[in-house]
C-alpha cells in the first residue's frame, strides 16, 4: 500500500534536544532565561530518553518522575528545525555540560564560548561606561558638589596627618 504525503497529517508534538554525544531528551518547555551569571539562557524542562537515563544514571526526581530543569547558554543551542510537528534542538555540549571531539571538529563550539565569554566582558565595561559618563556628567555640571563628595572625605583623612607632619617639623 503506498503512502501519499497528502494524506499524511501533522500534528504539533513535543520538541526534542539533542545533546551533542546524541542523547536526546523530550523539551516538555521552555523560555528564554538569565543564569547566575546574568548570561542569556535557555532554561529548559525536560523529559530524559532511557539511553539518557542510564548513560548519566539519573534519578526519578522529588516529585516521583524523570523531569528535570536545565539551563544553557543560549550561544550554544541551536534550533535543527523549527517546525511544530518535527521541533529539533542540538546542544553543543553534553547532558553534563562538556563538549565532544566530534563537536570540536565541528569548530563552532569553542568560537561560542569565546562569544559568550565576550559578551560578559561586554557588560562589564558599558557599566563601567555608565559610571564613567555620569562622574563626568557630575563634574561638567556642578563642580563643586563633585570636588566635596569626591575628595573631601580623602582630605578629612589627610589633615591630621599632615598637621602632625608640619608640627614635627617645627
């Protein structure tokens, strides 16, 4: 019996992730996210396959199932394919956060974490920026008030101390 693409019908399903030594895991969901170190993330809930299960032998969870919650770095997911009916992720790294000789091959991988690594040290110095425009901001605008906040307290620490230089010299 042949079959004919038109009569076959496609229906939105779960997605799956695919870990980069080929492990794959149900995406029960998903949303964009910020880890601890304020990186853009992709916090998942997955459903682990049974090969999955037993190559990082993991555990049934507090709640009595399989699900768990991981989050990684948006730069190193990619989406495969996005359509509903076939929704397919790859992770550039493994279940436990490593990567792979094949995916060294690939040559991305270590370009994403120099990117990632990069857009930190992005942050860090447009808030340093920030800080920098706004003591001049400060000092442009009012001068006065910038010396007193800025270095009269330094002075305050240094008086006494040269009042007693001056009065050994004497």
């Amino acid at each position: 019996m042949e079959i004919k693409s038109e009569d076959i019908r496609l229906f939105a399903k779960l997605g799956f992730l695919l870990y980069a030594d080929s492990y794959t895991s149900k995406i029960a969901g998903m949303k964009p996210g910020k880890d601890a170190k304020d990186r853009d993330v992709w916090d998942f809930i997955l459903d682990p396959s049974d090969e999955l299960i037993k190559r990082y032998n993991l555990k049934v969870n507090s709640n009595g199932d399989m699900l768990y919650t991981q989050q990684i770095p948006c730069d190193l997911v990619l989406c495969l394919n996005p359509d509903p009916a076939w929704t397919r992720w790859l992770s550039l790294t493994t279940y436990d956060g490593k990567t792979t000789a094949e995916m060294e091959k690939l040559k991305g991988l270590s370009q994403q974490e120099e990117i990632i690594r990069l857009k930190q040290k992005i942050k860090e110095l447009s808030k340093r920026v920030e800080v920098a425009d706004e003591k001049l901001f400060q000092m442009e605008t009012n001068m006065p008030k910038y010396l007193e906040r800025n270095f009269k307290p330094m002075l305050e620490q240094i008086t006494p101390m040269m009042e007693k230089i001056l009065k050994k010299n004497e």
